[in-house]
C-alpha cells in the first residue's frame, strides 16, 4: 500500500512513555499523532519514581509542570525485616540489620542532580505529561484506541476507533508506528513476541490509607517519606509504602500468585491475612482510614522476543515490565522514550526505518532491561539479608546508583557483581549464616529472553 502519511510517528498509548516520547518528537519537528484509549485523568499503579526520570522530564520540558505539581519528594528508600528475625540472630560486621534506609544523595553525578525524585499520584501525574505533549505540537487524541496495524514496505496503517466496538474507525498511516499501549502489548500480542515470565508472576493487593503513621513504621522520622519496603515472613512476598500526599499513603502487598489462590480469599480479606504477618505494620494500618478502593494488579512480568523490527519500536510497559520492587515503570518508560527518539529522529532525517535503525535503542535499552532484571532476581535471592549488603559500606555507592535507575552505560554494574558474588558464595556454603535466610524464588543469572 502506498500513499500520503497522516504523521511521520504514530504512537499507540498515551502514558508516561508515549506522552514522554510524542513530547520529544513534536520539539523535533517531526509531525507526531498519539493515541489514548482511555480519558485522562484515570487511576494507574507504579506511584513512586527514581531519580533517573528527572533528566529526561527535564529533556521533555516536563519538568517544570512536574514540579508545580506539588507531588511529594522522595529521597531515599528504606526496608524493614520481620521481627521474628532476631538482631542477634542475623549481624553483618558486628551490627544489627533489621532495617536499612539509603539516601539518594549518597551518590550525584556531575553532570545531572539525581539526589530526589516525586512519589506521585498517577492519575496527576500522566495527566500533566500528556498535556505537556500536546503544549509542543503532538495530536493527542484521547478516547481512541489504535487496531490492527498493517505493515507495508512503504508505511504502517492503523484503524483508530473512538466510542468503543460499536464507535467510529478510521485508517491513519504513518511511517513508523510506536507501541506504547503498556501492559495491553498491543503489537507483542499481534506479532507473538509476548513471553511471560515463569518465575516472577507476583500478584498485588493495594489501597490508599489516610491518616497513617509513617514514622512509626520506619526507622525514624527523617526518613518517613521515603518508599519503605516491608519484608514478610512469608518469601518473596513484601508490602510497599508510599507517601501520596502529606496525609494519604499507599499500601500495597505483593506476593507469588499461586499464593492468593491457596488462600482462596477476596483481595481485601488476602491483604489483611498477609499484612497480619507483621502486627506491627497491621496495627498501625487498623488506625488509618480507608481512603480508596480495593485493587489488584497481576501478570507483572513478561519479555518480547523483539522489540523494533521494520517501521515499529515497542517503549515503556509495551516492551518489557518486571516486578515492581524497585519503582522501575516509570524510570524504564522515560527512558526508553528518551533513547528511542534520538533513533526515531534521525530515521525520518534519513527516510530509513528499517529494524537496524533502531539499533542503538535497541542495544541501550535490552542492557538496561538486562541489570533491572538482575538487580531484581539477585535481591529476591538475597531476601532479607540484602539490608546486610546495604549496609556495607564497600557496596552503598554503587547500590545507590542502581537504586537512582542509573542502569544503562554498564554491562555489569560493580553492585550487581557483588551481589552476584555473594549470593553464589552463600548458596555453596550450608553452613554459611545467611544461608537460611536466602529467598527460593530463582531466576536465571542472565537472562536468556530480552
């Protein structure tokens, strides 16, 4: 099929990782049409960032509307174990580690600020990024959703439909066409590059709390606004904690999905056997209010066989998505915004959208995806002693600079080598102190599918 183009980049999804990338095209010049499903603001998971996504807003020119969206600030992370695990029972160098907090401005590059980041409601959040896109020149077209693409060697048509099955279509043709649909995989799906991941198939159970004290679940009131992540006996199952504003948090549990279907139970009655687990953290919650819905999240991870080919990229949530431990989404979908558009830009300079103009996207981000990954299984792994690596003063440098999302210049981060390192130490060691503490949820060292 051959004709006149409706746009030179059609972007499928109007998200963090659309609205981020048609914002960078529309600067560029080039004519750029984005398609939302869905009416902003609606409701969406993944509310705390790293400070990896603030080069990129800034590069976007979003920074300045994030900011003035009076989000709270996020400067660290910190986790909590079990009681039940005994400050005598596990020491590391002669101290205690039953918490551990870091601080994002343990570690600033020169050349970019990363000492903060937003805990963010998404609904606001997303909101201010697609405006933002439309502010420099992109369509932004909400309430369609993009079908069927075709590919030809001379473009890609997609029908767009607004109104539901039963509303108006219509053909728009472009030269390369952009997935950012998130977890809908909107070409994943069609092309059946799609693979789930076997071992990481968490499941959440989730609600906003107002009125809860923070501070008496962290290690002190400095640091009550950081995320804080809360071990449960049960493995490889924790509770998140996110400041959404100064009086609303979010509280989340995540566990292994078989483990909601032995309890056999409705989500909220599952939150509350799982947080009962750590009374503490129960007690406090009993005391808030219930300030939202009950929701759940499932099928966390999964992998692309491709993710650009000939005239199409997959960005964002579209491409790839791991469990969400480390606030990774949000850092994952900029970023890959970010290293696509350079690409994107010089293939329409170029005429050229073959999958080899894309390479650079391609190399950049399957090793960032490639150490979030790692980062990821190797703190499973280490369970509830990775707060004893924390610790460690010979790691807290480079550990901060994958806590920030700086992921993507390194093939072997020096942090994920010491993990990795230690982690193989203690497995072939049964008589080693950690040993019984290690998480049974494995996964490959490397991982063999993007």
């Amino acid at each position: 099929m051959t004709g006149a183009y409706d746009c030179d980049v059609l972007i499928a999804g109007g998200g963090p990782a659309g609205s981020t990338l048609a914002a960078l095209l529309a600067k560029a010049g080039l004519k750029t049409v984005m398609l939302e499903a869905e009416h902003f603001p609606r409701h969406h998971i993944g509310e705390s960032l790293v400070p990896a996504v603030m080069p990129v807003l800034k590069e976007s020119g979003a920074l300045a509307a994030v900011e003035a969206g009076d989000f709270s600030i996020k400067r660290g992370a910190c986790w909590t174990t079990p009681s039940r695990y005994s400050d005598t029972a596990l020491k590391t160098g002669g101290k205690p580690f039953r918490h551990v907090t870091t601080h994002f401005s343990e570690r600033i590059k020169e050349d970019r600020e990363l000492a903060y980041t937003y805990h963010v409601e998404r609904a606001r959040f997303d909101l201010i990024l697609l405006q933002h896109a439309a502010s420099q020149g992109a369509i932004v077209m909400q309430g369609v959703r993009a079908l069927d693409p075709q590919f030809d060697p001379d473009g890609v048509t997609v029908t767009a439909r607004s109104g539901g099955a039963n509303g108006v279509s219509w053909p728009l043709r472009a030269k390369l066409l952009v997935d950012a649909t998130g977890r809908s995989t909107l070409l994943g799906s069609k092309l059946k590059h799609k693979v789930h991941d076997p071992v990481f198939n968490q499941y959440a159970v989730y609600n906003w709390f107002e009125g809860l004290d923070r501070s008496a679940l962290t290690p002190s009131e400095e640091v009550a606004d950081y995320i804080a992540i809360h071990f449960l006996p049960d493995r490889n199952a924790w509770i998140w904690q996110i400041p959404i504003t100064d009086t609303i948090t979010s509280i989340g549990v995540v566990a292994q999905k078989n483990l909601f279907r032995e309890h056999g139970e409705d989500r909220e009655s599952f939150f509350w056997k799982m947080v009962g687990q750590r009374p503490e953290i129960e007690d406090q919650l009993r005391a808030a209010k219930i300030a939202d819905k009950w929701r759940t999240e499932g099928d966390y991870s999964y992998s692309m066989q491709q993710i650009c080919g000939d005239r199409f990229i997959m960005i964002g949530d579209a491409a790839r998505f791991v469990d969400p431990i480390f606030s990774s989404g949000v850092s994952i979908a900029l970023n890959s915004a970010s290293f696509a558009a350079k690409d994107i830009i010089e293939a329409v300079a170029k005429n050229d959208f073959s999958k080899p103009a894309f390479a650079s996207y391609e190399r950049t981000i399957r090793r960032g995806m490639r150490n979030w990954y790692e980062f990821i299984s190797l703190y499973y792994r280490l369970n509830i002693v990775f707060t004893a690596f924390a610790k460690d003063e010979r790691y807290r440098y480079d550990l901060v600079k994958l806590l920030q999302g700086d992921l993507y210049d390194e093939d072997a981060p020096a942090a994920l080598v010491a993990m990795r390192e230690i982690v193989t130490e203690v497995e072939n060691n049964p008589d080693h102190l950690w040993h019984p503490y290690l998480g049974d949820l494995k996964a490959p060292t490397a991982e063999p599918m993007f």
